[in-house]
C-alpha cells in the first residue's frame, strides 16, 4: 500500500500499484534556443492522463483512485 505520493493510486485494471506515468504539468523557460524546466517542481490532478506500467491500460488520476478501483 502506498503512502506517499502515490497514495490511494491503484490500476483498476490489474491492481498493480507501484509505478504509473503521470501527464502532469510544470514550468519551463522557453527561447529560441529551447526550453529548460525552472524547477524540479511539477503536479498534477484528477484529470491528469495516466497509464499504468504494468498492463498500459489509460485513465485519468481519479479513475485510478483506491476507493474508485474498490468499487469498480
């Protein structure tokens, strides 16, 4: 059971638990020369786009939250 950043995140596809890809959004400074992130900083939400590594079946965050997967 996770408790830290991926508390509460479960594929409710194959239950798999430890490793998602996230979409999720984060500042960049842009030039001509191209872009740099601004910081390590990054989030994301209930709407976010995930994947689960394990099956790659797709949703968004809160389609994956434990008390959705639960009841799904």
């Amino acid at each position: 059971m996770n408790s830290n950043c991926l508390e509460g995140i479960v594929c409710p596809e194959c239950n798999q638990e430890e490793a998602f890809e996230i979409q999720a959004m984060t500042t960049v400074m842009v030039c001509d020369d191209g872009a740099e992130p601004m910081s390590g900083n990054f989030v994301w939400d209930d709407f976010s786009t995930i994947t689960c590594h394990a099956c790659r079946h797709q949703g968004t965050v809160g389609s994956f939250s434990s008390a959705d997967a639960t009841s799904a």
